[in-house]
C-alpha cells in the first residue's frame, strides 16, 4: 500500500510542473467566471512556481513526509495575494477545488493504468482531502484575522470622529457629544479631552451634552470622571445641553451635580466665560 502510495507521490512530483499549468489555466477561468475584475494573484510564472509547490507538498505527504510548516506557509502567502487582490473568501475557497481535481484527474488515470485498489484510492483521498482542508482553514483564519484588522481600524477611526475637539477661541474648545455614552466611548472621551486640553493648552472646555438621549447614573458618573480629571490638569470645565427632561431624570435618580457647572445651552456656557459677543 505505501509503494502505491509513493508511487503516486512521485509520479506528481515528476509531473508538479504540468499539474500547475493545468492549475493556472482553470483558476484563471475560474476567476474571469466569478467576475471579469478578478484574475491571478500574481505573475503568472509566480503562480505556476506557488502552484508546483502545493503539489510537491501534497505529493511528500503521500510519501509519509507531511510538513506541516510548508502548508502553513503556502497558506499565508495564498491567503495574503488572495486579499491583496480583493478576491472574496468564497471564491478563493471554491478554487482550492481545482488542486482537488488536478490531482484527482491523475488518479484515475493511475488507477486504470495500474490497476491500483480502490483501496488505495481511498488512502489517497485520506492524506490529501484532510490537507486541502486544512489549508483552506488557514485561508479562512487569515480573512478572519484581516478583516478584524480593518473593522478595528474603522472603528477606531469613527470613534476618533465621535468625540471631536472644536477649539472656538483662545484656550477655549467644545466637545459636542451626540449619541449614547457608554463605558468604552466615556473612556475615549476622558482619554480624548485630557489629551487636546494638553495639546492646545485649553482653559476652558465646554463639554456639550444636548445630542446626549439619556443621562443616568452611569452617563453622569463617567462625566464627573472627566471634569474631575480635567480639573487635575487645571483645566475648567462646564456642561452645557441640560434639557428639561434631562434635569428631571437627574433630580428623580438622585444624582448631585452640584460640584459641575452646568448650563442649559451652549449659548449660556460661552457667555459665562466672557464670550457672549461672539454668538450673538
């Protein structure tokens, strides 16, 4: 059985060259058949080179020499072209098929040429199937791992956007806040505001809540951490936007804002700092 085996072995690494031609010429059909953007990751020599090493690989481990970092590393390079090239992870998965199939068309032609044991067939697929699994695995944890990267970029660029510094005269700026403040975005904000006081050597911050929808207990906690920070570095703060509806959710939770100067509106936050002239 192992003869057969690395007889089979041999023969694809004898032949890894034309394997890869054969390969190039269906993943590039493959690919024009996705969409006619998509085409080889690479040079099409590169290609055929990448593709014959797949086959050496595959053609070792049916001769009992699997190596493990040797489809770790075709993987990561695969996956790295496929998402250089923007092709999606469903296409770039459904092609692993065509190494499948190269390697199986030589099968069935050993198999009628030598009269090999169906049995034999089947140990085949049992070394090369698990493989190509494994290697689209690594494929998949690779797009996994990119698109995290991306989504956190994103993210961090919007967060960066959620809490803008809009400096309005000489050591003075506002911090518009809109939208719900949670435990990760309050911290932004600390981080944020003490960071632009220091930079643009703020006096006085107004910390605008008026786009703020809810202000309870941990909303107003988060905001005392800030002024109180704020205040460390010697910088006073006000907290503008106070709504009716808002003043009554504060009254009936109880919580004490009196240690913050608040406002009602922006216009009365710039006024009280001697800068009335420039919003009337």
């Amino acid at each position: 059985m192992k003869d057969e085996l690395a007889y089979i072995g041999n023969k694809i690494i004898k032949n890894k060259n034309i394997l890869a031609e054969n390969t190039n010429t269906l993943l590039s059909q493959f690919l024009q058949q996705q969409t006619s953007d998509l085409s080889l990751p690479y040079p099409e020599q590169d290609v055929l080179e990448w593709n014959a090493k797949l086959f050496f690989i595959l053609a070792e481990a049916l001769k009992d020499n699997k190596n493990a970092d040797g489809i770790q590393n075709w993987s990561k390079k695969t996956g790295e072209a496929f998402v250089r090239n923007h092709i999606p992870l469903q296409s770039s998965l459904r092609s692993l098929s065509i190494y499948r199939n190269v390697i199986w068309d030589v099968f069935t032609e050993e198999l009628e040429q030598k009269s090999f044991a169906p049995i034999t067939m089947l140990d085949v697929g049992k070394i090369i199937d698990p493989i190509l699994d494994e290697i689209s695995a690594y494929i998949g944890h690779f797009y996994e791992e990119h698109n995290t990267k991306i989504m956190k970029i994103a993210y961090t660029a919007l967060e960066e956007l959620s809490v803008p510094v809009v400096p309005i005269a000489k050591e003075t700026a506002i911090i518009p806040l809109i939208g719900e403040i949670d435990t990760q975005r309050s911290q932004l904000i600390l981080e944020v505001a003490l960071q632009e006081s220091s930079n643009l050597k703020i006096e006085y911050l107004i910390l605008d809540i008026s786009g703020v929808p809810i202000v309870d207990t941990m909303v107003a906690d988060n905001l005392f951490k800030v002024v109180h920070a704020l205040d460390l570095i010697g910088v006073k703060s006000i907290v503008s936007g106070i709504r009716p509806e808002i003043a009554q959710t504060i009254i009936s939770l109880g919580i004490d804002f009196s240690k913050i100067t608040t406002c009602a509106n922006l216009h009365t936050a710039l006024a009280s700092i001697g800068l009335k002239r420039i919003v009337e």
